[in-house]
C-alpha cells in the first residue's frame, strides 16, 4: 500500500507540474493514464501467474477461521502473523503510554512459541507491523515518535517539492516504502 501511496503522490505531482507547462498533451493523458494501466497491470497478475493466485488462495484459507471466531493455525504465515499481533495488541492494551519493552515482547513471543509449538512463530520473532511493534514495544510515546518522523518526512518533501524537485521525488519515494 505505502508503495502504491508513493506512485500516486508521484503521479499527481508530475500532473501537475505538466499542467502549469501547458504544453505535451498526449504526456499529460499518459501521465493521468499510467496510475490506471499500474491498477490494471496489478489486477492482471493473479490471472497470468498460477503461483501468486495459488498463494491467495492458501491465504485465504489460512484467514478463515479468524473470520469465524475460531483459533487459528500458528504454524502457517497467516495464523502466525495473527497470533503475533495478538501479542501486540495484549502488550498496547497493558501498558499503552511507555509499551513493555523489547525484552518482555521476546518473552511472551517465545513463550507463546513453546505453548503452540509453532517453528513459523519462532521464526517470525517480531510483530510484523511497524506500527504494533512500536505501540507494544515503545507505547504511544514509541509510537508517536515514529509518526512524528513520517509526517516530517511528508513535510519536508512539500517544502522542497518547488525549489528542489527530485528531492522532493526521493523523499517521497522513502515514505512509500
């Protein structure tokens, strides 16, 4: 998603930096274009690629009992992913201003480890998302740290965007990702 966020930030700025040059009308339809041919192009893939349709599939399945309130499998990517997050949302619910700390995430991670007997989760070892991790691990402070970083990020490739364009282009491209 950020990567797509990045392509589109950069499609509506290069759209408008043509449109105040008001000329190259076929470069501007395409630049307009090029976010729909990208969609197309996405959406195309799982119908040309058997393995990446087969991958949705299996992780559809994995996904369903957690959309049935059933316990999920933690020794499949998904079910460990899951299980993962639900330490991390245990861990922010506890002690949500200052987190619990790193050494107490690996802690519960590999006790829960041991009580699922999972490899998947012990491999994992960490949350799998940068914003649960830094609310379980850091709390809000962690958490509004990292924000702050991002939104200055954002603020500064709006400052230059004018003086300094391809800078402006780079800082964009470090937020999608």
């Amino acid at each position: 998603p950020w990567l797509l966020l990045g392509a589109a930030i950069s499609c509506w700025k290069l759209h408008r930096r043509m449109g105040q040059a008001k000329s190259g009308r076929i470069l501007h339809a395409a630049v307009l274009a090029a976010p729909l041919l990208a969609l197309g192009a996405a959406l195309a893939v799982p119908t040309l690629s058997p393995g990446t349709t087969q991958r949705l599939s299996i992780g559809l399945q994995e996904f369903r009992p957690a959309l049935m309130g059933q316990a999920v499998d933690a020794n499949t990517s998904i079910g460990a992913r899951l299980t993962l997050w639900e330490i991390g949302i245990q861990a922010a619910r506890e002690s949500p201003w200052i987190g619990i700390g790193d050494p107490e995430k690996q802690l519960r991670i590999q006790a829960r480890v041991e009580q699922l007997q999972s490899e998947t989760l012990a491999e994992l070892g960490h949350l799998h998302n940068d914003y649960l991790e830094h609310m379980a691990t850091y709390g809000l402070v962690g958490l509004a740290s990292m924000l702050a970083i991002l939104v200055a990020l954002a603020l500064m490739a709006w400052r230059v965007r004018r003086t300094h364009p391809t800078a402006s282009w780079q800082l964009t491209g470090v937020l999608s990702v």
